[in-house]
C-alpha cells in the first residue's frame, strides 16, 4: 500500500543509536499507517538484521530492514531505499539523529505534489558550554544548505538525477552531490523550517580529526564534477595556510639535508608559527582542558600534511587537480 512518505535511514553497525532514531519516529504526529521506515545496512549483517526484525513489533509504522550485497557506503544504502520506497514523497536522516515530533508533517504541509521537489529540513545541533573542536564541526550542519541528515525529495526527482553518486563511499559530500544535481536538472529545492531534526555531537575518540582528513578524496571528485559549484557553496578558495605549511616542511627538510642550517631552521619556525596560530584559531571558541589543548596543538602539526596527502591522493584518483 501506498504511503504519504518514505522515510530512509541508511546504518552500520550502530543498532543502539539507530533505535534511539526509531524511537524519535514512534513519536510522530504523522499517523503511523500514512508513513513507513526503511533501514539499509550497510553490508551484510545477520546480528543487526535479526535484532531489527525481533524490533518490528515495537513500532506503530512500516518497518522495513534491508542490506545491501556488499559494504559500499552511506549513498549505495539509501540509493536501496529509495528505490524500494512506496511514498512519492521520500525523507532522509541518519541513523545517529532524532527527528522531532512533527517532522514528517512538516515535510507534507510544504508539499502540494509536484513531480519535481526537494526540501532541506532544520538541523539542531546542541552544543556543551565549552564544546570540542569535533563538535563545533558537527555544529555546521546547522548551517548547511542541504544534508541528507535531513532532507527529502521526490520519487521522480531521485530517478530524473540518478539517485546518490555510490563513488561517494564515506558519509562525506554525497549530499552536496545530490544537491548540485537537483539544482542542474532544474528541481527547486526548498528549505522547511517545520521539518526540524536534533543531531546530537556523538562521543569522538582522542585525534578523530586526523582520521577525517581522508574525507579530503571526496571533495576532489565533487570539484571534478562541479567545479563552479562547488567553489561557490563548498571552498570559496584554496586552504593556503595548509600548502603553505607543507612547503615550508618539505623545504626545512631539504635544505637541512644539504647542511644550510640557519635558512632549515627558519623555515621550521615559520613553519611552527603558522600552525600554532592554525592550533589558536581552533581553541579560540572550544574547550580549554588540558586534553583537548594538547590534542589540538599535536594534531594541527599533523593536519596539513594528512589533508594534502588526501587531495593530491584523491587528484591522481580522479585526474583532476584540487587546490
């Protein structure tokens, strides 16, 4: 049968959050018979699979779990549950997040069935009085145009762009992607404030902004193919401070080698200099404990090089060079 609206949750390996989610839309205002939930794993998982089955009774609305064949990503997940949606109208959130009690009507009470339509809901994210450095970058979701945490689309909207590009492995601008092809093909987006979603900041392990220099890959291959785009809304221009960093590294280290000590060690300096006050930028609004000081300065030495790694990884990936 039928519903008003599909909702989309693409998970790994997090059942305890997720159920936190499906708990949030337990509570909608909606009725639960004119909506159904799809969750995607991603990959194959038996254990998840089954405890989500044994789950389905705990909720008033459609529920139904899936996997895909193989471990390929957020967008491969909810490119499945889209395509297996029966709602013409089709929401998105994330497995970590918490929809609030009238999100769903307030997708519907925007939307007067046009074929071609997307939204882009209101992101919450709350912040500790002296937030991390992790947490601050979470909190510019709130900010985002557009962000599958919190979206929805039509069916014929998805199928005239081709759902989600799957080359986007990482939850990392498969979003931004979505968007610059709905607005390409000529599909108004608009923004609901109605449709409101809390994204709690979820418990981070020390150095976790190393690990997300590799993110850096993608948004070589959203520049390859938006390059306007993505200038506009994505990086207005390129992360100078980082390159400058890196070739004052790579000259120290050079001309120390070829036993020119003073003009090595005041590249080292200036090298410091730059990433000391790299380092201040990130305390300047985030917490002041003696941890998170120290894992800000030992990871802002690091920072740079892994990002530029990344992107000249990802350039060669792609063929297409980012800067």
């Amino acid at each position: 049968m039928q519903k008003r609206i599909s909702v989309v949750i693409p998970t790994y390996n997090r059942l305890n959050l997720l159920c936190n989610c499906l708990d949030a839309l337990n509570g909608q205002s909606l009725n639960a018979s004119d909506f159904e939930v799809i969750v995607v794993h991603d990959g194959p998982d038996e254990r998840i699979f089954k405890a989500l089955e044994n789950l389905r009774d705990r909720y008033a609305f459609r529920l139904l779990v899936r996997c895909t064949e193989e471990k390929k990503g957020p967008a491969a997940a909810r490119n499945l549950g889209w395509l297996l949606a029966s709602g013409k109208l089709v929401a998105f959130t994330d497995d970590d997040c918490l929809p609030g009690p009238n999100w769903l009507t307030g997708f519907l009470d925007g939307y007067q069935n046009q074929e071609f339509i997307a939204f882009s809901g209101k992101t919450v994210v709350p912040l500790d009085p002296e937030p991390t450095d992790f947490a601050l970058n979470t909190a510019r979701l709130s900010e985002a145009e557009f962000i599958t945490a919190n979206c929805a689309c039509t069916k014929p909207a998805l199928l005239k762009v081709g759902g989600f590009d799957e080359r986007f492995s990482m939850a990392w601008r498969e979003d931004s992607d979505l968007e610059f092809k709905l607005l390409l093909a000529q599909v108004p987006v608009y923004r609901n404030e109605k449709a409101v979603v809390v994204h709690p900041v979820r418990k981070a392990p020390w150095g976790v902004s190393l690990k997300e220099q590799r993110k850096g890959i993608f948004d070589v291959l959203l520049f390859k193919k938006y390059p306007t785009l993505y200038r506009q809304k994505i990086q207005k221009r390129p992360l100078w401070n980082y390159y400058l960093i890196v070739l004052l590294g790579v000259l120290a280290l050079l001309t120390g080698i070829r036993r020119y000590d003073v003009l090595s060690k005041s590249m080292l300096l200036c090298m410091f200099l730059i990433i000391v006050i790299f380092a201040y930028q990130r305390l300047r609004k985030s917490s002041r404990s003696g941890s998170h000081v120290a894992e800000m300065l030992i990871t802002s030495l690091f920072i740079p090089f892994l990002s530029v790694y990344y992107r000249i990884y990802g350039s060669i990936r792609y063929r297409k060079l980012l800067f």
